[in-house]
C-alpha cells in the first residue's frame, strides 16, 4: 500500500512536471525589437590645413518584429531598408545558458542562426545571417545584436596640421615629410577601432605617382567590440578586406598591383622603418573593380580560415596591400590651399570564432591630401 502511495506521488510529479515544461515551451517570449548590425566606423575629413573633423560610428540600425514560440522562432528585420523574413527549422543548445536556433532567410540564399539567453524574456538577442559557398565556407556575413540599443555617432574637431605627423586619438596626418632613407613620401594614416592603414607615394609630382595602401588588422579592438569574452573566444579570422580610392574629376587610377582578378600573388613596393622592402600579399582570392583606368578604384581582398594576427602591424613579411598609379594634370581641381583630395575608404571583416560566431566589420576613411608639384 505504501509502494502504491509512493508511486502515485511519482507519477502526479511527472504529470506536473510535463505540464509546466509544455506551458513553458507554449509561452511567447518577449524578444528585443531593435538594435545594431556589427559594423564600427571612423571618417576623418580635413577641413583646413590644422584641422580634422574626426566622426565615429557604431552599428547601422536595425529594427526587429520577431517572436519566440513553441521552440520556434520567426519574424522579421530589416537592415539598411531591406527586410529579412526568418524562420527557424533546428533548435541546439549552445551553453547552459543560450539556446540555438537555425533556419533560412525566405526567398533568399542567406540561412541564419540566432542565439538566445534560456529566459522568458531576453534582452539580448545575436543573429549571425550569412551565405554559404560551394565547400560550406561561410561569405556575405554579419551579426546582428538585438537588445534596445541606438547607433551611437561621435563627432570630435581635432588638430592636425598637414605639415607634420601628430598623433591625436590615433589619428596620424602625414604631408610633404620626407622619411629619412626612403622611396616613398607617407601621405596619409589612420589607426585604431581594427582597422590601420597608410598611403604612401610620390609628392611633387606633374602628372602621376605611385598610390600604394597598406591596411593592417587590430585583434585587441575585434576583441574588444565582440559580445563574448576574451576568455570564450578561440580564434579571430581576417575574412575579407576592402581599399578604396576615390580622386576628384579629371585624375584616374591605374590597377598594378593586384592587376585584375586574376593576379592572386604578387609583392608591393613599401615603406617599413625607413627602408623600402617589397612585402608580398597572400589572399584566397581577389575582385579589383574596374581593373586598368577607372575612378573611383576599389579591391577586395577574401580569405579562407586565415587568422586575423598575420595581418597586424609590425609583421613585415605579410601585409593586405594595393598598388595603383594615380594620374591627374593641371586641370584636376584642387581645394584652396593647393591640394589633391583623394578619398581612402577601407574595411577589414572578421570572423570571432568561440562559442558561437560573431562577424565584425570595421571601416575607416581619410581625406588624403596630396600636394602635386
């Protein structure tokens, strides 16, 4: 009779058990319905010959209409005035502490993954939508981190006189300075936020200069910016880097080095501790836009499982480097103090590998100065 009694209890235990576990699952969680797409920005544009106007972006805006139900989750975002409709097809458990859940963007190639906390009402939220290649390598990536937040834009007037190199909040504006031992003039710089970058060519010139740009990774920002701890993190991954070169009227660029698409290995002219050494590019692949004349004149560089730390400043051996030829002539507007203005816009992308994925970009652009003879 005892035994009789002790089961009974067990099995209205169950029953009650099965029915909260149900009640649960049924219930609707309240997920966030904005926040930002990973991508950290800094522009610097020159406004006189002492001055910069430094402005520092972080995230694009998103807004979000998604629920949560049943195990299920599905909804919309919309990014950049595009709306992206989810629905998930898999749940997986990530953590103890965050479920997964994957599925496929309708009427698109992208496929997605989110990552949820275990709570009835998240306020946080990672989506990572993303394409996948022929051999299942991840392209055309971004995270998205829903928790009610803003973009958030800084702007900040500096001094940084055209005529010496300062540093000033890692910005470092360099004209008409001859580096001791040197082949080449610097001409242009910007650091920090995980991205660095240099332009170095000729100063003085009639018609036309080599346009060399070098851009280096950042891990410790990457770090910094992603939503997992550096303890969590196992790797960081360079997956794609983007050189842009934007003159005014009348001036055109001319591919060299990387040629066209096809011109995967090759070595670039640069400036390293005084010295002119021919540092070579490695990449996966390559897409020059427009290669030969054009203006304006981008690259962009895609990797394969290739770590982000080859690519940091001080290793010489490697670099993510492109080599044009600029031309312009008498006829090629200048601003009032005599300059050329060329826009320099780069990115680097990465790939935060830990207990999920996170994909990072970071921008920079530089009003670059260049003073023809």
């Amino acid at each position: 009779m005892v035994k009789s009694k002790y089961l009974f209890c067990a099995v209205i235990a169950l029953i009650s058990l099965f029915l909260v576990v149900s009640i649960s699952s049924a219930e609707e969680a309240t997920l966030p319905t904005k926040g930002i797409l990973c991508e950290f920005g800094r522009e610097i544009d020159r406004i006189s010959q002492s001055e910069v106007i430094i402005t520092e972006t972080r995230g694009v805006p998103v807004t979000a209409n998604l629920k949560l139900k049943e195990q299920t989750l599905s909804g919309n975002l919309k990014i950049k005035g595009e709306k992206y409709s989810l629905l998930s097809v898999e749940q997986f458990q990530v953590t103890d502490n965050i479920m997964g859940y994957k599925g496929n963007v309708k009427n698109s190639e992208h496929q997605f993954e989110a990552f949820i906390p275990q709570k009835a009402d998240a306020n946080m939220v990672t989506i990572n939508i993303f394409k996948e290649d022929g051999e299942g390598n991840r392209i055309d990536a971004s995270t998205i981190r829903l928790d009610e937040s803003d973009v958030k834009t800084v702007s900040k007037k500096l001094t940084a006189p055209v005529s010496v190199v300062e540093d000033v909040y890692g910005v470092s504006s360099a004209h008409n300075i001859r580096v001791l031992s040197s082949d080449f003039d610097t001409i242009g710089y910007k650091s920090k936020d995980g991205i660095k970058f240099k332009v170095q060519g000729y100063e003085d010139r009639t018609d036309d200069t080599p346009w060399v740009v070098r851009v280096w990774t950042d891990v410790d920002d990457v770090i910094d910016e992603a939503e997992q701890s550096s303890s969590a993190i196992t790797r960081i991954n360079i997956l794609r880097s983007y050189i842009e070169n934007d003159g005014p009227s009348k001036s055109t660029f001319e591919s060299v080095h990387p040629d066209d698409n096809k011109d995967k290995s090759f070595s670039v002219p640069f400036t390293v501790s005084g010295r002119t050494i021919k540092i070579p590019v490695k990449i996966s692949s390559v897409d020059v836009d427009d290669p030969g004349f054009s203006n304006p004149q981008s690259v962009k560089y895609y990797w394969t499982f290739k770590k982000a730390k080859y690519y940091e400043k001080g290793e010489d051996d490697e670099g993510i480097l492109s080599q044009h030829t600029f031309f312009f002539n008498d006829d090629t507007p200048r601003n009032k103090y005599g300059y050329i203005v060329v826009d320099v816009n780069c990115w680097n992308q990465y790939e935060v590998v830990g207990n999920y994925r996170e994909y990072l970009k970071f921008r920079a652009s530089e009003d670059v100065w260049y003073e023809p003879k």
